[in-house]
C-alpha cells in the first residue's frame, strides 16, 4: 500500500495546563460527534462527499498520512486543524499523530449526500399520497432505493413521472400489488367470406360499422385503410346476433373457435386454434442404419393476451396475435424415399397495447385468404397425348377475387375483456346476513317449479316469476332457424325495485335467445319495491329460461 506522508514543523506548546484541559474537553464535546463512527481495529469513519472540503480538528498535527491520496488527500495542516480534500468516490485510511498519539481514520468518500435526494423523494411520495412506498439511502450502491407496494400501475407511471431528473440517482424497487381483480375474456373466431362481412356491414379494415340498427356507431370509430386493430361498443343486439346466427346456417360464414377465458389481473392467457405438423427426418446412424426424427411445429392462430386492471372500469390490454398456415412440403432427397420434409409456415404477426373499457369489443380483421381458381382448357383428344398434348393445353390460374364460393376468405376476431364482478361471493355474504339468493322458471314451455318460499320474500318472487313469464317471446327468427337451448340469468335487484345488474350465467349457443332473454327483463325494470317490513337490500335471483 502506497502512503502519502506529510511532515509537519514542531511547535512548542504555548498554552498552560489550563488551556490543554480545555482544549481537551473542547475536541471530546464538539469535534468527536460530527465524524466519529468507531470501527474494529480502532478506525473511526468520517463520511466524506466529493467536492466538499472536510475540517478535521486536531492538536499541534506533526504528522499526516493518507494510504490514497486519488480518494481524498491532505488540503491543509493548521495548529488545531487538517483539511482534507475529498476527489473519487472509494474507502481509504487517514493516519495523523499529534501530541494525543496517533490517530486511525477510515475515509468513506461517496459522490453526493443521498439523504437530500431521499428528503426530496419523500416529499414527493407524501403528495402523491403513496402511503405504501418508501425511500432507504444504499450508500454501498450509490442510490435511493424505492421499496413497497403500489395497488394500481398507473400509481407507479405517475410516481416515476413526478421523480423527472431524479430517476437517475433511484433504485426502483416497488412491486406492484398482485390484483385479485379477475378478467373474463370472451373470444370468437369467425371464418367468413367477403360477401358476408359486407352482409353484415364490415368492409374491414377500411372500417368498422354496423348497419342496423343506424346511428348506433359514431364516426370515431372508423379506422383507417391500413388498420387492423378495432375497438367499439357492440351491443349483443338481435340484428347483428341473427344476422351471424342467419350466415352460420346458410354456410357463409364459420365459427372456428368460440373459447371463453378466465385471466387474472396481469397475468397472461394464451389460446392456440390449429394444431402440430409433424416434421419428419432421416439421419443415417452408425453401423449403416438410419433413425427418424419427429418434430413439431405449431400453426393457426395463436393468441397471447395480458389485461391489467388500471382503474375501476379501464383495462389495460398487451395483445400478440400470430395467424400461420402450413404450405406445400418441401422434400430433400428421392421423391420415393426422402430423406426429410420440411413444411413452410406463413407467418402473419401483429401486437399491440391499448385501453378498453370493460365489456368493450376489439376486433381484429383484414387477415384474408385468396382464394385460387385454376382452368385448364385443351382440345378433345389431342390435348390427352403426353407430352405432345401440352402443345394443345393451356392453364390459366387466377388469385383472388370472385364472389360467392369462389370469394376470399376473411379472418375475424373479436375479442371481448370483462371485469368479473364478485357476484357469487357477494350473494354468499350476504346470505349470512340475511339476504335470501332464491332461483325461479320463467319459461312458457317448462314445466320446473320455483322452490317452495316462505313469507313476504316468496310472494315477491311469485309476483316477479309470473311478470317475467307473461313477457317472454320467442323470437321469430329463432323459431325459423330451429333454435332451441336453454339460457339461465342471473338478477340483482335493489330494495327499490331497480335492476341492478343482469348477466349470462349459461347460454343457450344462440345469441339471438340470450339476447332476447336480456331485453325481455330489462323491458320490465323497474320492478317493485321490497314490502316495507323486509330488512333485505337487495336480492340475488337466478332465472332459467329454457326456449323449445
């Protein structure tokens, strides 16, 4: 180890027994609090900051010694004093003899005093009312280390925003509080041609509108031409419901997957529609054999989504989609005995990150497949002698285009987040506090019974069973399409009558009856009030409505 040493002029003391106790007591009371930290080994650590010149009270010094000078080095030597320069960030030693003996220091330098930074993240957090986070100076490190939890992401974007310069000098360290929210995700996957999107009113991705009912849409949800990603409110109506219920069966248009998922808050869902090609290879092995390999490839569509709650109704939603379809093999080796197959994948990938309210619709269109038509005309007979015949034959191949079973195919995808609403939990609390959560038919055409109620609560329900039974329809184009299933609602009703909220517990596979089961009860509301004398807030009602 290198030491810098520096000699100091003896100077006789001056001052009598009385001023040596005093100065004693002066150093013992004043100078030793302001930097000593005693260390093992008999160090004391003095902290040091870069750039701030440092006073080290001493007595007639006659000798001072750094191990490296680069960290902090010697200013100036007084009668009761040493300066000492800080330079470099770093540890060293200090070593000053004087006529107390020696004295051992361990010189801490660091580049600032993060304490300020840490009063003024403080400060910041306090306004921002993040009760939960908390700031700890790592002087090791060189930083201010942000810990805790923060509930909601957008808490965390607007703490890092309201830091500004001082993110370079913080350690961010927060976690972001696992959400209990949980996300239902309800995803279809349409295979249509392009006559029936335009039955329906799409002409993706130029735009996205509906053509009944008019006016539904506003115009800031048009899209423009190269769009692929839409987002709009569709409201489960009958005239679109009927309308892909109506394609379906004419054959124009095709469910290729119809997944519901169930995702928690920041946590990622994947589906796959498609399936594994097999890759098939030869590899010659010793001894003259040969051995297959099998390996998979996957194709389709493949869906990767990660929706975050931000807010009370918004979602935050991080969408990957990757569409691929197999091509022709390519063989290496004989055609009669390859070697290996090798299938190409057309890949089309698109992502993307957005807000959506919750229930609010995104759709994913312009993904279309030409179709390819090939015509072979020749003349009658010579056209049939090999080789000669080509002379006579002549193939013309069109891409796209056409109309009908000649059209293109377009790919649709609506995708469709819903906050779940702790329904089922909720009608469990409060069936310990003496709310009833009671279950009724009201079908024209079965014959289940409600269970047998007691009191005011059952005469309310038979009242609300029969209402609801003498406002049932069945709809005329489900009558002529044959739909028939059952669909089970589940209402909540408040004390005065109001409907609170109504959802799809089972679907019936149509649409067209859930919805017209929904607006049948919706049509009702409001209903009566709670008879004065029953305690009940509101109750919890499933109903089964069964079309036949």
């Amino acid at each position: 180890m290198k030491i810098k040493s520096y000699e100091c002029n003896k100077r006789k003391a001056q001052n009598s027994k009385l001023g040596i106790i005093l100065l004693s007591l002066v150093l013992s009371l004043g100078a030793c609090p302001i930097f000593a930290q005693e260390l093992p080994g008999g160090f004391e650590e003095i902290k040091l900051y870069v750039g701030e010149p440092f006073v080290l009270p001493s007595s007639n010094a006659k000798r001072v010694a750094v191990a490296r000078p680069e960290v902090a080095d010697v200013r100036s030597v007084a009668t009761d004093e040493v300066v000492l320069e800080p330079k470099a960030p770093g540890v060293t030693s200090l070593f000053i003899w004087d006529d107390y003996g020696r004295h051992a220091y361990q010189l801490k330098v660091l580049s600032e005093d993060f304490s300020l930074v840490k009063e003024r993240a403080d400060n910041i957090i306090r306004e921002l009312g993040l009760s939960g986070i908390s700031t700890k100076v790592n002087e090791s490190e060189g930083k201010v280390f942000l810990i805790g939890e923060i509930s909601e992401l957008n808490d965390k974007e607007r703490l890092l925003s309201a830091l500004g310069s001082l993110k370079d000098k913080i350690l961010d360290l927060t976690q972001l509080k696992e959400e209990e929210a949980t996300l239902d995700i309800a995803v279809q996957v349409l295979e249509m041609s392009k006559d029936a999107s335009r039955t329906l009113g799409f002409t993706m991705p130029s735009s996205v509108s509906v053509s009944e009912p008019p006016d539904r849409f506003s115009s800031a949800l048009r899209a423009s031409m190269d769009a692929i990603f839409h987002v709009f409110d569709w409201p489960r109506a009958n005239n679109f419901t009927a309308k892909i219920d109506a394609l379906i069966e004419e054959g124009k248009a095709r469910v290729l997957s119809s997944p519901r998922l169930a995702c928690q808050s920041g946590k990622e869902a994947e589906l796959l529609v498609g399936g594994e090609k097999p890759i098939l290879t030869t590899q010659s092995v010793s001894g003259g054999g040969t051995g297959t390999q099998v390996e998979y490839k996957e194709f389709g569509i493949k869906l990767k989504i990660k929706p975050t709650v931000i807010e009370k109704e918004r979602i935050k939603v991080a969408l990957n989609i990757e569409v691929s379809e197999v091509g022709t093999a390519e063989i290496l080796g004989a055609a009669n005995a390859p070697t290996a197959k090798a299938f190409p994948l057309a890949k089309r990938n698109a992502s993307t990150e957005l807000f959506l309210d919750s229930g609010q619709t995104l759709g994913i269109g312009g993904l279309v497949k030409e179709k390819e038509e090939s015509i072979v005309r020749k003349t009658a007979f010579l056209g049939d002698i090999p080789i000669v015949g080509l002379l006579f034959r002549k193939k013309e191949t069109k891409s796209g285009g056409g109309t009908g079973e000649k059209g293109n195919i377009e790919l649709v995808i609506l995708l469709t987040p819903t906050i779940m609403q702790r329904s089922s939990a909720l009608a469990e609390k409060t069936s310990d506090k003496g709310r009833h959560t009671e279950s009724l038919q009201a079908s024209r055409v079965s014959d289940k019974k409600l269970p047998n109620l007691e009191g005011a609560l059952g005469a309310y329900v038979e009242d609300l069973k029969s209402r609801i039974s003498a406002s049932i329809d069945y709809p005329s184009l489900a009558r002529e399409l044959d739909l028939k299933g059952e669909v089970k609602l589940r209402l909540r009703i408040l004390a005065d009558g109001q409907l609170k909220d109504t959802y799809v517990l089972k679907s019936s596979g149509s649409e067209l009856l859930d919805s017209a089961a929904i607006d049948a009860i919706k049509k009702l509301a409001p209903f009566a009030a709670f008879p004065s004398f029953l305690d009940n807030n509101d109750i919890v009602i499933d109903i089964p409505i069964v079309y036949s």
